[in-house]
C-alpha cells in the first residue's frame, strides 16, 4: 500500500469513528439565558418531564443540567427558558391544546417535510418542542397534549395568542 493510499484511508477511518460516535452520543440541548425566576421554574418543569413523549423514550442529553429533555432518534427536544420565536405576536393565532396556547410558525403547518418547531410563546418561562419531520404528523400533537399540563403548572401566562385560538 501506497503512503497516499494508506493516509487517506487513515483519514476515512477517523471520520466514519468521529460520525458513529456523534451518531449515538447525547443530544445537545441549548442552555437559554435565563433569570434566577425563570431558571428556578425550568428546573421544576424538567423535573417533571415525563419518561416518554410521542412514544419515544427519553433518551441522555447533555449538558446533564440543561432545562430539557430529549425523546427518541432523531430526537424530540423540549427546552425550558427559551426567547421567543421568530414572528411571534401577540396577535397570532395558536393551537389550543389542554388549555395551553401552542404558537407553529405558518411554513410548517403545510410542509410535513419541515421540522417543526412548537413554542408555548404566550408562557413565562417559554416551552419549545422540537419534533424532527420524520416524527410528523403525530408527535407535535401528542407532545403539545402531554406537555400542556406542565406548562399551566410551571409557567405563568403573560400574553396570550390572537383570537384565533384553535383546538
């Protein structure tokens, strides 16, 4: 075998290891800027996340300490604490689940092929769902459904979606 040859195939086999690893190691969740209020009500949420969500298994995530937890691969995100969304207002309409004012941008209602991101916008501290498009159509519903009660136990309502509120 050629030096050349055998460089390259030294390169090929760090790379496969490094994307195998990264393949089946914890799911990163983003740690929100947050106030002492609103970091003390996310760690009350995330203790009461639920072992499952949408059928999938919690699965481990990292940093141990994030305000959120992981589901499944690909994996369903929830994280605590977050900004809110892009296009958000006051004056948009939300999907009403268990009493809980769920905010989806308008792109992704009609492409099932999108991600989905799903915001608790009118909360304090915010809730986001990420649900992986494979995971569509189900998950979103029936993680906004079980995370509903949640949201109304650990987060305050300050501003509430437009009169467009749907069920």
């Amino acid at each position: 075998m050629t030096r050349r040859r055998g460089t390259a195939l030294a390169a090929g086999c760090i790379a496969l290891m490094l994307t195998t690893a990264a393949c089946g190691g914890p799911v990163e969740i983003d740690v929100p800027e947050m106030d002492e209020a609103d970091a003390a009500a996310c760690a009350a949420f995330t203790d009461d996340l639920p072992d499952t969500l949408a059928e999938q298994e919690r699965v481990e995530s990292e940093p141990e300490d994030a305000p959120g937890a992981a589901y499944g691969d690909p994996a369903i995100v929830v994280t605590c604490g977050v900004p809110a969304p892009d296009g958000f207002s006051t004056a948009e309409a939300c999907e009403l689940v268990n009493d809980v004012g769920w905010y989806i941008p308008d792109e992704q209602y009609g492409d099932e092929e999108l991600d989905l991101t799903i915001t608790a916008a009118g909360y304090r501290p915010r809730v986001e769902i990420q649900v992986p498009a494979e995971l569509r159509p189900n998950a979103g519903p029936a993680a906004m459904a079980k995370l509903a009660p949640l949201v109304a136990e650990h987060s305050e309502l300050v501003e509430p979606c437009g009169d467009g509120l749907s069920s």
